[in-house]
C-alpha cells in the first residue's frame, strides 16, 4: 500500500501533463477516420488501424498507400522513413527514466512516445517513473482512437457526396501544419518547396512514370532532407 498512493500520484500528474494533447489529437484522428472510411477502409478497421499506431503523419501516408494498393515493401519503407524520428526520441528520453524500469515496462509506454509527449517529457524534472509514462500517454491514445472514431463513423453516415466533399479536410490539415513553421524559418520554407518540386518533377516527367506514389514520398522526403542538411544547417540558421 505504501507503494500505491507514489505511483497513483505519477499517474494522476501525467495523465493532467498529456490531456491537452488528447484534445489537439482529436480533430486530426477525426480527419484520418475521414480519409480511411472515404478510401473504402471499414470504420472499425480505421479505429483498428488508430489504436495500434499512434504515428500522425506516417499513419495517413501507410494507410493512404494501403487504399492505393501499394506493396509491402514501399508501405513499409516509407512509414519507416517518416517514423524514424521516434527512434531517435526514445534514446534520448531513455536518459531520463528511471533506471528500474524492466525493459517490458519501457516496451509498453515506447508505444506511446509522440512527438508532442516527448516534448512534454523531456522537459520534466527528474527521473521519470514507468507510472508517470503511462498517464502520459494514455490520453493522447485514447483521444487519437476517439477521433478516429468519430471520424470513420461520421463519414459512413453521411451521404456519398458529402464524405467526398470533406476530404479536403486532409489537406486542409496538413496545410495548417507546415505553414507556421515555414513562416518562421527560411530554412523548412526550403526544405518544403524542394520536397514538392522534387515530387512534381518524379510525377509529371514520363521518364520517372514508373515510379510510384509511395517512392516518390520517399526519394522526395530524403532528397530534400538531405539538400536541407547541406544548404541550411543548424549552425547557419544560429549565425541569422
């Protein structure tokens, strides 16, 4: 008992830390039950889909490849390449855990590390403990799952014509995502326009028409990380 009251108080305080990212998740799940539904995926296949992935952009692009009908091989290539990212924050909050937590227990919240609860982790004071991981993380699923589900329903409801209509909420979404960061640093505004002109280019030129959608995401996300890296360092943007 005197080990409950710590580990409740953990999971209490990390569970209030990670509950202003479950209300931010849940109209973006909302549009990707949209986008899954509207693509002939089943509404309880997208909720599926949502509550063993917790990826944002690597779950759109895997699951719109999967309506496309692309292979294995190019899903799991290109949600590889947009998911590394987690990799990396993994290592580097495992310096902050506490060294007792057992290697399943670090399995177990793994799953939820995300761009947002990393941020949120990372700056706490302290070790911290497998508890305060699993608070953390549980509103952001809950509320990733949540919105896939009103999503996937709401548009198989609807009309035809009108779950059609409301895939623009996609882009629409993703336009709301890169603008603000491109508005602040010339360096992603870049990154990103090169990223497109090098995806227009796979894509309107017959010689490279043999390349398909998946590949050309992936050849344009590596190209124009690279270009970034090499043109637009981080030191150079310190200098500006």
């Amino acid at each position: 008992m005197g080990t409950y009251l710590p580990n409740k108080k953990d999971f209490v305080y990390g569970f209030k830390r990670g509950f202003p990212i479950a209300l931010g998740y849940i109209p973006v799940s909302f549009t990707f039950g949209l986008m899954a539904v509207n693509g002939g995926i089943s509404p309880l296949m997208a909720v599926f889909i949502s509550l063993t992935n917790l990826t944002s952009a690597g779950q759109f692009a895997g699951t719109n490849l999967i309506i496309e009908g692309a292979g294995f091989f190019e899903i799991t290539l290109t949600t590889f390449i947009i998911n590394i990212r987690y990799m990396l924050m993994s290592l580097s909050l495992s310096q902050k855990i506490n060294p007792g937590i057992s290697l399943l227990q670090r399995l177990i919240f793994g799953f939820g590390i995300t761009d947002e609860t990393f941020s949120i982790a990372s700056v706490e004071k302290g070790k911290l403990s497998y508890y305060y991981m699993m608070g953390l993380i549980t509103g952001p699923i809950v509320g990733w799952s949540f919105g896939t589900a009103l999503g996937a329903f709401t548009c198989s409801a609807l009309p035809q014509s009108i779950s059609n209509a409301m895939g623009i909420a996609l882009y629409a979404m993703f336009i709301a995502i890169i603008i603000p960061p491109a508005r602040k640093s010339k360096s992603i505004l870049m990154i990103i326009l090169v990223s497109i002109g090098i995806n227009m280019l796979l894509k309107y030129i017959p010689l490279f028409s043999f390349i398909s959608s998946g590949f050309r995401v992936i050849i344009a996300t590596i190209l124009g990380a690279g270009t970034g890296a090499a043109l637009w360092p981080i030191e150079d943007e310190r200098k500006e």
